[in-house]
C-alpha cells in the first residue's frame, strides 16, 4: 500500500489529507509539530472561517478542530508534537517527537508548512530591542490561548486583513491600538471590515515605522517622516513569508514572487514526488482558500501514486507590478485551476496574458491592491501550449 | 539524574543546595554562615569576571562575584561577533596580544570540557584590490610577530574555489586556519556556573555605589547591602573607569565603540565557509562576513564611538551601511532574510592595549579596556590577573575537590538533544520541540529555569537555550515558551513580557 505524507497539519494539509483518503491513496500520516492539528485557526478568534470549504461559518478554532475531527474520521493518521527535522529529498523524512527519532520513508510527500510574518528583525526596524513587540501570530496565541493581557497602548504595524484582526485581538484583551501604520496610500482590506474593525483607530497612511525605542519595554516608535508615536506594544502584521525551510533544503526550485516552491496547478513542485499546498505556496490567504488548494492537490498526488508520472510544465512569469502567481507553473496533461496573483502597489488596468508573445486573454483589473489577491480565471489559461514557452502576466 | 551527561554535572551540584549563597556557604565549611569578609570581591560578572572567578573557585577562598545586571554576560560580552581570534592582527608587544594567544589555547583546551561551542571554520582576509593585496604581505609578517606563522597566502582563483559565492573583483586573501567561532553566550555562563559550583557566590541585581577602608579591608556599598573583603577585582567592562574612579584613580576613560551586526537567516549558512574579514586599514578593522555556531551568518560590524553607555540601538544609517557592504562581500546574502540586529558597545578607552593594572598595596586590581578580543581571552586574563593576586600577597591553596561542570549544547557542530535518540528516550521532553526554528525543546527549557544560575528572563532563556532566537522571533512560539518559563520559575507571564 502506498503512503503518503503531509507535513503540516493545517487547512491546506488537512484537506488534502482527507480528499487523499477519500480518492484511496492508501497510508496518509499528517506530521503537526504542534500538540494539536489545526495550524493558525486555533488561535483566529473571530469568525469568517469555513465559508467556501465547509459551506458554514465558524469561529478559527472550531473551524480547526472540525477540520481535525474530518481527518479523524477520513482515516488520517494525525502524528502531533511531530517535527520534521530533515529531509532527505523527495520522500524520506526525520522526525522528532517524544516517541523518539524516526525516519519515515513515503511514496509521495506533500508540503503544507504555512506561513508566517516577517517579524521586527526582517524588516530591519532600527532601535533598540525592549519587550512588547509581536506579531499578530504571538499577539493571538497570547489573548486566545493564554488569555493575557499585552499592554495599554498598541501600534499596529501594517493595515491588511490580518491587521484588523490583529486591531480586534487588542481590544479583546484590553489593549488600545492607538494607530494603524502602512507604506500604501490606504489599508488594503475591504471596507466594512475596516470600519467594523478598526472604529476610530486613525490610520497612518504612506509612512513606515523606522525604529522602536525604550530600555525595558516598548515607550515609543520613530516613522520615516520623523514623528514619535508614544506606545508600549507593537504588533508587526502581514508582510507574510512562506515557511520554506524543508523546500529549501529539499532544493525543490522557489518562486522568486511567491518565495514559496514552484508548483504546477496540482501542487507539483521541480521534485518528482514532492507536491506543496496552501500558505507554503501563497502566502496568505485566508484558511479556505488554503484547505481548497490543498484538496485540489488530491487528485494530482493519487495520479503520480498511480502512474508515477512526473508531467512537464510552462513556467508563468509575471511583470511589475504583479508580486506574484499561484501556482506559477502549468502543466499541459489537465485542465488549469484559477491563478491568484498580487500587485506590489496599487493598480487599475488590464490583465494581459500572453504566451511567445501571443495575447491569450485580457481581462479588467480594476482597483488592484497590495496584499489582497485576484483571480485569473481558468478559461484565461485554457489557450496555452503546453510544449510552448513561458506565460506571461502583466498589467496594461 | 535523568537528565544525560550534559547537565549531570549542574545537577549534583544542585543537590548540594540550592541557592548560589548557601553552595558558597557549604563548600567553606559544612554548616558555617557566609563569612563576614570575603577574600575577593569581583565587580562585573561579564566574561572576564566569570573567567576571573572560575579561576579563582580552584582555590580555597571565599570570592563574590557582582554585577548590576539580572543575569551574567549580559553587557558586552552578549554582543560582539563571537569570534575566536589567533590575535595574527593584534599589535605586537602587547599585554592583549599575548593574552589573546594565550587565550584561544586555553578556551580549544578547555571549552569543549566546560560544553563551549567552537566552530573551526578558519578565516580570509580578503583583498578587494591591489593595494589592499600588497599589504597582505604586512599582515603576515605582523602575524608572525605575533607568534602566529600558519598564514598562508591565497590567490584570487582558489579563493573563489573554497568561497564560490564571494561577491566578483576580489584579487588575493590571507588564510587564517585558526581563526575559528565560539559562543559567546554559552562562555560566561559555563564560567560563571563552575564558579558557582566551587563556592563562588554569585550576586545579581547588585550595583556597587562606593567603596571605603575600614579596619584593613574593603567595604563596597551595593544597592543591596555592603561587601566585606579584602581584594576588589574590577572587571566591570563599561563602567571599568566608574569602579576604578571609586578606588581614585583617573587613568582611562570607557569610550564606547558601537557595533552594530545583522544576523542572516539560517539558510544562508551554506554560503560561506570561513570567515571572510577585511583588510585592515588605518581607522577601522572593517566589516565581516561570518558563519555562526547556531548556523547563521553575521554581518558587521560598524564602529562608531558613542558616549551613551547605555546606547545600544540599532540605526537607519548603520543597517544601510551593513547591508551595501554585504552585497559586495556576499551578494546572495541579501537575498536571504534576516533574522535580527544588534548592537554591542566595546570597552574602548582611546589606548592600543588592556588596562590591567595591580596594585598590591590597596589590594585592587584594575581589568579595564578589555575590548572585542576579551571573549577569547578571557581565561588568559584571568590566569594573569590571579597571578598578579598571588604575587600580590593573596594566598592561593588549591581545593580539594574541584567540581567541573558541563554547560548543555547550543552549536550546531555537537549534536543537540532533539537529535539524541537515547536523551529522548531517557526523558521524551527532550523530543518536544518547543521552539521550531531553533528545534529548542521543553527539556533544555525546564532544565534552563532549573540550572544553578536560572533563566529569570526571556533573554536569559534565549542565551542558555536559543528559545527564540530564530527566524519566527516567536510567532509560533513566544506563548508557549513564555508560558513554560513562566511556570517553572514561578513568575507570571506579565512579568516575563513586563507588561504595563
């Protein structure tokens, strides 16, 4: 019997894991270095989740614990407190757990490590290095799952969706955000949820933080245009980095836009064997998006288990200033999926494909804004030549 | 003891008592009080008065060791480019020259015994032009004078073999084969925790305020009450000159030279192999590129005097400057993400060599100046300034029963415990990673809390352990470590994050 390994038990590897079972792909053994399978959703309070997966709204964790009970059920073998620790590319594993060093040979592994933000240190936010400054991931961990209180007064750096969420999670636990900061000329989220959200908070548009200053704990921040800002916390939101360390160490082949490894639309990255889905591969997109990504790879992973195929791709490139696609290969043996692509700064036009310099499709873009995604239809895509050159995107 | 032979050592010593004060007490006597005078007091528990009371707790002496800061090492010893110098560049002749030799002796003999990371990874003074290549000639000749003969010369063709991925227009480099890396977290601690460990009394949180005579000894006023003793050996880093000011003297003054480094990502490490240093130059030694032994690679650092002691931010300016130097050394490098700044304020004082001074008559000595090189030299400065106590009349009877201890593995070049299949079985906390980007686990963190000289901070635990010390900086695992500090050091978590 064949087996099947997922790293990562969140949405996207979850999903796949049980759409696995479900077409009979044999063994599938989700590894969670966590205690409990569910990735981010168990500490994302507010509701919204399940919409476009499970047909329901619930709230982060129980949307992670439905999930985790689905994969029960399905006949997943769920390894939690299960690190990976090596990889020795394409399907044989290390891990560390309580139980012990193990190697686990596969048949097929699926990559499905997430996502997280870039913290202080990555964005090279000068100054000194007091306590009382997170990100929305430690922020949400602390409040929902420890139930503490961080500070009084917060600056929330970045006004994307997960800014807002981090804004309500403040709240909740009795800190004020006393602003929200971001380099774009607007927040980037919808609308309503900003007003829902973000009631009152001021946002500071088209500045950046520069430095953090104060011995013991946060007292103020400095931003490009030289203000000080007086506040004890500081939460660095968004600005998402895949967590890329085994594809990387796999030498699987990473987008330059994406960061994340290079995959076809059933999740086949450079590696025969070795698929990858979910935030790993467009980092970030709500969990549904991510469960839905990871539930299409299903299909592809039973049909390499089968066949032992690997097809040849058409690499998709994008022009400034489209950031990125996912995926961002093609393969030419089935029908394409929906891209989704990201602009670096705000945009309005025309979405150009085209193939050696044959236009495929044009479609309107209107009112592209960074760190929100859009989709390229499928149909768009239908056109390539599949033993042509690479795709292109770009914005007319 | 179930906790493996790493710790094995901390923990009988833990048996023996519990706090550092009642140890000192034990070892004096078996049930006697800590004594009225003590024999010598240390100010500055950095890595060189650590090393200085390591050196000392070999012999039968009651020693306390101070320092104002909640933790050891936590001033310059904490930051700095944790490299283990041959001193082939010190300036000959020197006192700092001769120890800094000594010194990397003593830390490849002993470090590996006391659990120290050394890395041997060696070191290229790269020349990034002909005139800089001319003097590398120089520079190995100064070497030579300085006992160190084992650099070699490498042209430009083989340098771009051992380093592939150094950036273009590099024209000739000096091997330097024994230039290594080391921890300079782990350094002070091991010191300071086999100090502790003979009879040393370690008080933190203690700042000295004065000093005065009274009937023939010492008495040092602290925030927390006076010491009693007959010897002061200043070792206060920073503030050498403050201390040595108390005893009337007014011979250097602490300049501190800002450094401020960039930590890259660990998936940069396989980028390069030694460390790349610069060709000297009249002003300043320049910016490195090295590997690390947690498998990052830094970047720095910039010199610029301050006059803040306490200055230890990071700058716009700075970063800026790090990172256009670094794209010339190693273009890739940028591509990778960095995982931290720092910044770290070395002890100059505007003079070419260590201020140590003796002077038997008051019983004070004077470790000062002690500058980017005293990592490496600290034990060399030890055996020399308890050599100038032993001449100065402080009588020196070996103990004995020395206890030696065995700091737990932070480097990458031992194995750690999520790697060691029998550790894991002896006690499966240490197959719980905790922290991911470190692969730190609930073991490593629980004996840290429980070490003889414990974790009380979230830096402290980041110092002993790594606990987020990587990439994430705590995304995933700030709460979870917190929280387990938290618990087993009875502090509450707004205590930890210090919370308003």
């Amino acid at each position: 019997m064949s087996r099947v390994v997922v790293i990562g038990g969140g949405p996207a590897g979850l999903a796949a894991a049980i759409e696995l079972r479900r077409h009979g792909a044999g063994d599938v053994v989700v590894l969670e270095r966590e205690a409990e399978a569910g990735g981010v959703p168990r500490h994302c309070e507010h509701p919204g989740f399940g919409l476009r997966d499970l047909h329901r709204v619930l709230g982060g964790p129980a949307y992670a614990r439905r999930y985790a009970t689905l994969a029960e059920r399905a006949g997943v073998e769920i390894r939690t407190r299960t690190a990976v620790t090596d990889w020795h590319c394409p399907t044989t594993v290390a891990t560390t757990s309580p139980r012990g060093v193990e190697t686990i040979v596969a048949d097929a592994v699926l990559l499905a490590t997430g996502c997280r933000e870039r913290p202080r240190g990555a964005r090279l936010v000068a100054g000194s290095r007091p306590a009382g400054v997170f990100t929305t991931g430690s922020l949400q961990q602390l409040v929902h799952l420890r139930h503490e209180r961080v500070g009084r007064r917060a600056l929330v750096v970045g006004a994307e969706h997960v800014s807002f969420s981090a804004v309500m999670t403040l709240r909740e636990s009795g800190c004020e955000a006393v602003a929200m900061l971001t380099e774009h000329p607007t927040h980037q989220t919808y609308a309503p949820l900003a007003w829902i959200a973000a009631r009152g908070v001021p946002i500071l548009a088209s500045t950046r933080i520069t430095a953090i200053h104060g011995r013991e704990r946060v007292e103020a921040v400095t931003l490009a245009d030289g203000r000080r800002l007086a506040c004890d916390t500081v939460v660095f939101t968004g600005d998402w980095i895949p967590d890329h360390e085994l594809a990387r160490r796999g030498a699987l082949a990473i987008d330059g836009g994406t960061r994340g490894p290079r995959v076809d639309q059933g999740g086949r990255t450079s590696a025969p064997g070795v698929f990858a889905a979910g935030n790993l591969v467009h980092a970030a997109e709500p969990a549904d998006v991510a469960a839905l990504g990871g539930r299409a790879t299903a299909a592809a992973i039973v049909a390499y288990l089968a066949t032992r195929r690997w097809p040849a791709t058409v690499a998709i490139e994008c022009a400034a200033p489209i950031r990125w696609t996912a995926p961002n290969a093609l393969a030419a043996d089935g029908p394409p999926r929906d891209l989704l692509y990201r602009v670096d700064v705000p945009s309005d036009g025309t979405l150009v494909v085209e193939q050696a310099g044959r236009v495929l499709a044009r479609v309107r873009a209107r009112g592209l804004m960074p760190n929100r995604s859009l989709r390229v239809p499928a149909r768009c895509l239908r056109p390539v030549d599949g033993a042509g050159g690479p795709v292109r995107l770009s914005i007319a | 003891v179930d906790a493996g032979r790493d710790v094995h050592a901390v923990h009988l010593v833990r048996r023996g008592g519990g706090a550092p004060a009642r140890l000192a007490a034990r070892s004096r006597s078996d049930d006697g009080p800590p004594p009225l005078i003590h024999d010598v007091a240390i100010v500055g528990a950095g890595v060189v008065g650590t090393a200085i009371a390591r050196e000392l707790a070999q012999y039968e002496l009651a020693v306390v060791l101070v320092d104002a800061a909640d933790d050891v090492g936590t001033g310059t010893s904490k930051a700095n480019t944790a490299i283990l110098h041959t001193g082939f560049d010190a300036t000959p002749g020197t006192l700092e020259a001769r120890l800094v030799r000594r010194g990397h002796e003593l830390l490849r003999a002993h470090g590996p015994r006391l659990g120290i990371p050394i890395e041997e990874t060696g070191a290229l003074l790269v020349a990034w032009d002909a005139e800089q290549a001319a003097a590398l000639d120089a520079v190995a000749a100064k070497a030579a004078k300085n006992g160190y003969t084992t650099t070699r010369r490498v042209a430009a063709d083989e340098l771009y073999r051992l380093e592939p991925h150094l950036g273009p227009g590099a024209h000739a480099a000096l091997a330097i084969p024994d230039e290594h890396l080391v921890c300079p977290f782990t350094t002070p601690l091991a010191y300071a925790t086999e100090a502790v460990a003979n009879g040393v009394e370690l008080r933190l949180r203690t700042c000295v305020t004065g000093t005065s005579r009274a009937e023939g000894v010492h008495v040092v006023d602290t925030g927390a009450g006076a010491i009693r003793t007959r010897w002061v050996v200043n070792a206060a880093g920073l503030y050498a000159d403050t201390i040595d000011g108390l005893f009337g003297h007014a011979r250097f003054t602490v300049m501190p030279r800002r450094g401020e480094l960039v930590v890259f990502d660990k998936l940069a490490r396989g980028l390069v192999r030694h460390t790349i240093l610069p060709v000297p130059t009249a002003t300043t030694k320049g910016v490195l590129v090295a590997p690390t032994v947690f498998g990052n690679v830094v970047l720095g650092p910039t010199a610029e005097d301050v006059e803040d002691r306490t200055a230890t931010e990071t700058t716009v300016a700075g970063l800026a400057s790090l990172l256009e130097k670094g794209r010339r050394i190693l273009p890739a490098l940028l591509d990778e993400e960095v995982t931290a700044t720092y910044t770290g304020l070395r002890a100059a004082t505007g003079h070419a060599d260590y201020r140590i001074f003796f002077h038997p008559d008051e019983r004070y000595v004077c470790v000062g100046g002690i500058r980017s090189t005293g990592l490496t030299a600290s034990m060399a400065i030890a055996e020399h300034v308890v050599e100038g106590l032993r001449d100065g009349g402080l009588a020196l009877a070996r103990r004995a029963r020395f206890v030696e201890i065995r700091m737990p593995n932070l480097g990458e070049a031992a194995r750690r415990p999520y790697a060691d299949a029998a550790r894991i079985a002896a006690r499966p906390d240490y197959g719980c990673i905790v922290c991911h980007c470190e692969r730190v686990t609930r073991g490593e963190i629980v004996d840290a809390a429980h070490a003889s000289i414990p974790a009380r901070t979230l830096d402290g635990l980041k110092r002993r352990t790594r606990a987020g010390f990587g990439r994430c900086q705590g995304f995933y695992c700030l709460a979870e470590v917190a929280s387990l500090l938290a618990s087993a050091t009875g502090q509450s978590l707004a205590t930890l994050l210090r919370t308003p």
